[in-house]
C-alpha cells in the first residue's frame, strides 16, 4: 500500500529558484519518511495544470541531493508560503483558488490589523491586546502618543522586523526619540527630534503599505536592549492543540525588535524571564497564562478562517508578569530553538505537523469508507 504523500507548498525567492527553508524542508522530508510519509516540496510554477501533474522537488536524506520528479498532486498540502511582492505571489493566489478543493494542513490568515480587530471582539483576548489603531494619517500616531509614552509603527504584512519606527515621547515633551528598521532590515541611526518634526520625519517614512501604530510595552533590559518571547503551538498526532515550546529572544544593540533575522540572540525561557521577574511564582504563572493564551487563539482563528496547523505568537511580559499578544505568524520560523540550543523542541517542531498529516489522512480514509458503506446500503 503506497504511502500517503504532504506537498509542501512554498515560493521561489528569486529567479534562481532559491527555497527560504530548503534546511527545513529536508528535515521534514526525512522525517517523514520514517514516519511512512512521502514529502515533496513544489511552489505554484512548478505545477503542469495541463497534465494535472507537478514537477516536485525531492530530497533523498542518503545521497544529501535534490532532484525533480514528475508526480501526482499529495493528498496534503502544507503552505508554507509567506507574503512576496511580485508575479510569484500572484501565481500563489491563482493556485489557491484554482486548487483549493485539495486537503490543506492550513489556509491563510490575515494581516496584523484585522487579526487584531478579529481577537479584540473577545474579552479574553482584549486584556492581553496592546492598544493599537490603524493609521490612515499622521494625526493618527501623534494622537496615540497623547496617551501612551512609545508607539510602534508597524507594516500590516510586514516580516522579519523590515519597516518598524519606534518612537518615544521623552520627558521633555517638545522632544521624541526615534529609531527603527528599514525595510531592508537595516538599523536606522537613532534620533533625537523636537515635536514640531515629527511630522515631516512620519511623512518621509516609507509608509506604501498600510500601517499600525501599537502601544509600546516595556520592555527593555537592564543593557537597554529590547527582549520578547516567541511561542510556538501545533497541533498533534491526534489533531489537538498544544505547546511545543516557548523561547525568549534579546534584541541586538540599538534595534527595536528581537527578530533573529536583524541579530537578536534566543535564549531559553527559563533564563530570560528569571532575569526579568524576580518571583518564581509570579513566573510560573506568566508560563501558564501564556500557553492558555496561545492555545485559545489558534482555536479561535481556526474557527474564524478555516484549517490550521500551527501558529507562533510573540508575546511582550511587563514586570508585573502580564502577557500582551504583539503578533501572530501563521508560517513561522523554527531556528529560535535550536539557537537556544533547545534540539529536541526544535525536532518537534518539524515532526508535529507531519504527525498531524498522518491523522488527517487517516480521518479522511475513514470518511470515505463510511460513505462507501452508507451508499452500499
């Protein structure tokens, strides 16, 4: 009896055909195989719609190669496809539509904005939403910064910490302090500015894409470098939800996020929120209220947009051990824990979804023997 066959679904970075994720991916096509999953990756080009067929991408875990082979569309799919400007993205949405009818492990979400008004409609959610608005003029963030000391500006698709202002109304209150990303992921020279510029510097912000302006937490370390947690749930091998681990992430020097990608450093949850928050208690109980928050979410995002496998959410803790939810990625990263020299979470994260998959094939197979056997009747 064949194996049951996941496609993983991702986009060329360039026209040299290079994969985000090819390390990933190997792992998970190695995985699978020991599990008795045929895995293959393929991106929206490499489907032949005449012939039905896709021109997969397959990794052979002895020889180490790649190689391509014409193959039938799985039975799965896992989209692991992240916002691109351009024709490719475009070729993602067309296959999207034209094959949405297969099996999908998960479907897209939202951007940041309407995720948060989505979550906002729900009181429990609501007390862990930093306040944020939707900016349509400038008179938006200077509004904001009446009533909250730092705002962030934030690109409503955007990733990687690429186009992020943070800015801080000092004590002298004609002054704003102002620093950020580009969305070349650069660090901006930090500035001191008088109010009465604030508005030409937001003007000249390359601000194409639509913007938020979030509520700053505190969240700065005694080095003044910022930190955060990210927090990774999936489903498993028997379709439920829950946490395969949770990693806090330090800032490089002079950078408004945390990302890994601009030089942030992972460090084991443990470590970082003991050197935050004193009160051991008071740390196990931001540990629990994290995971009910982050389990919570992705059920409720599954019932508002259909199929899920996994969510990563970053979250902000105060001092006082309250848990904000700053965003949530629908296709995230798996290299934070392995950084924080955490393999064995970093191995689950590559299995669960693969596990999950096996589940859904099964459950599959016994919807469609049940029919068989309701029509023989």
């Amino acid at each position: 009896m064949p194996h049951p066959v996941l496609g993983i679904l991702t986009l060329y970075l360039n026209e040299q055909k290079q994969l985000e994720e090819r390390i990933i991916y190997q792992h998970m096509i190695s995985e699978g195989r020991k599990l008795g999953l045929d895995v293959f990756v393929f991106t929206p080009m490499d489907v032949i719609a005449s012939k039905k067929k896709i021109m997969a991408m397959e990794f052979d875990p002895i020889q180490r190669k790649w190689s391509r082979r014409l193959r039938d569309f799985p039975n799965m799919i896992f989209d692991r496809c992240r916002i691109q400007k351009g024709y490719r993205f475009k070729q993602l949405l067309n296959f999207r539509k034209n094959y949405g009818h297969h099996v999908f492990l998960n479907r897209p979400l939202r951007n940041k904005w309407i995720i948060h008004e989505v979550l906002s409609k729900k009181e429990n959610f609501r007390l862990h939403l930093p306040a944020t608005k939707l900016v349509t003029r400038i008179s938006d963030v200077e509004q904001m910064l009446k009533t909250t000391s730092v705002v962030y500006l934030k690109p409503i698709n955007g990733t990687g910490g690429r186009g992020i202002l943070r800015i801080e109304k000092l004590k002298n209150q004609n002054q704003f302090y102002i620093q950020g990303r580009n969305q070349q992921r650069k660090i901006i020279t930090p500035q001191k500015i008088h109010a009465a510029r604030l508005g030409s510097i937001l003007q000249n912000w390359d601000m194409k894409d639509s913007y938020i302006a979030q509520e700053g937490i505190p969240v700065q370390l005694p080095n003044g470098r910022v930190h955060d947690y990210r927090m990774l749930v999936q489903k498993n091998w028997e379709g439920q939800w829950e946490l395969t681990g949770m990693v806090g992430r330090v800032g490089a020097s002079r950078s408004v996020t945390s990302n890994l990608h601009g030089g942030g450093q992972a460090i084991t949850v443990d470590i970082l929120l003991s050197q935050w928050i004193k009160d051991r208690e008071v740390q196990e109980q931001v540990k629990r209220k994290s995971e009910i928050l982050g389990i919570e979410t992705a059920i409720y995002l599954e019932q508002t947009y259909g199929a899920l496998c996994e969510l990563a959410l970053d979250l902000a803790i105060n001092k006082k051990g309250e848990v904000f939810l700053l965003e949530v990625n629908p296709k995230p990263a798996r290299e934070v824990f392995a950084r924080s020299g955490q393999k064995d979470i970093y191995r689950q994260s590559i299995i669960k979804p693969l596990e999950y998959a096996l589940w859904l094939f099964r459950q599959k197979q016994v919807l469609i023997k049940a029919e068989v056997i309701e029509e023989s009747f």
